[in-house]
C-alpha cells in the first residue's frame, strides 16, 4: 500500500481505491492500442486539433510540460492541485471542471453558431 501510494497518489490520499474495480476489457483494448499505433501518432493526437494536457501536482509517473514543449501552442496546461498520477479518484471535479472550461474556450464560436 505504501508503494502504490507514494508512486501514484498525492499525499493524505488514500490508494484503496485502486484495488478493485479494474476492467479486463479495457486493459486489453489500451494494451492493443499502445501496440499498434505509433507513438508519434498518439503523442500528438493527430497534427492539428488543440490539446488538454492535464497535470497532477503530485504526479510521480509524468514528466510535466513534456507535450507543450514538443507540440507548442496546441497544447493548453492544467495543473490538478492535490493529484498525483490517480488523478481521477483524487480529484474527478478538478477534472472535469478543467476539461469543461477547455472545451468552452475551444469550441465557443462552434457553439454560438
């Protein structure tokens, strides 16, 4: 429990959340994925659509500001305050708050028309 929370959630948080739940399903269609699709293609999800890069403070696994310096102005950084790499169970209003200012700031003139 101490590995699980230190490599991957912010402190005070608790990992019990990760020790069930988990879809076969899923893992198998990631794993698929990551295989076959080239990581350049993924990475830069395409070469021309704006991109959300969401960033745990805590986050023990990603190395911050990769995308934005690879990818420049297409990228938009969010820092989740009080996250670490599980940002979802941590903080899934964060989350969706930031992705849904994103999406309004993105795609407003297309929702005014």
């Amino acid at each position: 429990m101490d590995c699980l929370r230190r490599a991957f959630f912010a402190p005070g948080h608790d990992p019990r959340v990760w020790l069930d739940g988990w879809s076969a399903a899923t893992h198998e269609a990631q794993s698929h994925a990551r295989i076959t699709t080239p990581v350049d293609e993924y990475f830069s999800a395409g070469s021309q659509v704006p991109i959300l890069d969401l960033q745990a403070e805590h986050d023990a696994v990603v190395i911050p500001n990769v995308m934005k310096a690879y990818l420049g102005d297409r990228v938009t950084v969010q820092v989740i305050r009080n996250a670490g790499h599980a940002m979802a169970p941590e903080q899934p209003h964060a989350m969706a708050e930031a992705i849904a200012a994103f999406a309004r700031r993105v795609y407003s003139s297309q929702l005014k028309a």
